[in-house]
C-alpha cells in the first residue's frame, strides 16, 4: 500500500526533473489521512509555496471562512491539489524588472501527476469530493466546465466516488457582482445538505 510518504517523495522526484515549463516550487497535499472530505484545487500560488501548504493565500482564507460557515474547520478536512508544482510565468519589463505570476497549470502539468493524485485520493478514502475550479474539474469528471455541473453531487463510476463541483474561491475576486456571490453561497450550503446525506 502507497504511503503519504511515497507520494510526498514521487511529487519531489516529479517537480525537481519537470523543465519543460518554469515553475516556482512545490507543495504536497494537508489534513487527515482518512478523511471524509477531500478537497481539490488547481495547483499552488506563492503564498502556497513559501508556507509549504494548498490554499494559504488570499483565495484560501475566503474558502477557510465559508468552511467555518457550513461547521467545518480545516482540521476536519484534507486539501490537495490537481497539479503540485506552481506554474508560473516569467516577464521582463521595459525598465529591465523581472516580473513572476502564476499561471493556470498545463494539460502536461496535470498528467505528469495524475497517478500521484489517484493515489491520495485511494490514501485518503474519501466519501466526498469536492473540485475547487475547472482544472480539477476537468481532471476528475466528464464535465467541461464549472457553469453546467457546480452545486450538484455526482457519483463518478471510474473513481467510484462522490463529487461535488464548485467554483474555485478566486473566482469571487474576478466576479465581484451580488448575483455570483449568492451563488457561490448557495453552493456551500447544498455542500453542506449534500455531506448530511454520504
């Protein structure tokens, strides 16, 4: 049987030989192992990277804070992620500044660790998982975007598990409109009344 430790060492080997693209370091998944909830989001930020953990930064604490809304904590969960290295994006500007900004992940950036994520989420077991934007969408599902599935559970015969699709938090710093955010809302509450019944 897979250990987190064989995983955390095969997303090192992975990460530190992967030069195709330009990346800015790495992160393994957090929380319990089992655990009923697993999360998955796109791939790690900065802020992700400097502290060593998925969804740190801005976008992590607007999904920390609707976490506490439903009664759950992040203690109680596991988070992961689709891709495990940060993709980014090197510009040098006209006064000679290099400047980095993270970029979506690849479709070579989301294979290259998709059996490691398959083996977490077997590690994990959960009974639930719930997809944080099109990336891990796309990776877990048949969908091909957030707009015509979010909100619902799925059961996914491949995986032999439950997901349930949600837009990923940053999407509420794009969408900074009344009706967005009360779907976004909405969502977390039919999260909550779908976890009642797993």
């Amino acid at each position: 049987m897979t250990t987190f430790e064989d995983i955390k060492q095969k997303i090192k080997v992975i990460a530190e030989n992967y030069k195709d693209e330009p990346t800015g370091g790495y992160i393994t998944g957090d929380g319990p192992i089992p655990c009923d909830i697993l999360f998955v989001g796109e791939a790690p930020g900065k802020t992700e990277v400097e502290e060593g953990k998925p969804f740190v930064g801005m976008a992590g604490k607007t999904f920390e804070s609707y976490l506490n809304s439903i009664g759950l904590s992040r203690d109680k969960i596991r988070i992961t992620n689709t891709c495990f290295v940060r993709p980014i994006t090197i510009k040098e500007g006209k006064n000679g500044r290099t400047s980095i900004s993270n970029r979506p992940p690849k479709t070579k950036e989301v294979e290259m660790f998709r059996e490691v994520l398959d083996e977490e989420i077997a590690l994990v077991n959960p009974k639930v998982i719930v997809t944080l934007g099109n990336v891990p969408l796309k990776r877990l599902t048949n969908f091909k975007s957030i707009g015509e599935c979010h909100g619902s559970l799925y059961f996914n015969q491949e995986l032999k598990r439950h997901v349930f699709p949600m837009y990923h938090p940053s999407a509420l710093t794009y969408n900074r409109n009344e009706e967005f955010l009360k779907l976004y809302e909405k969502d977390w509450e039919l999260l909550a009344d779908a976890l009642k019944n797993i």
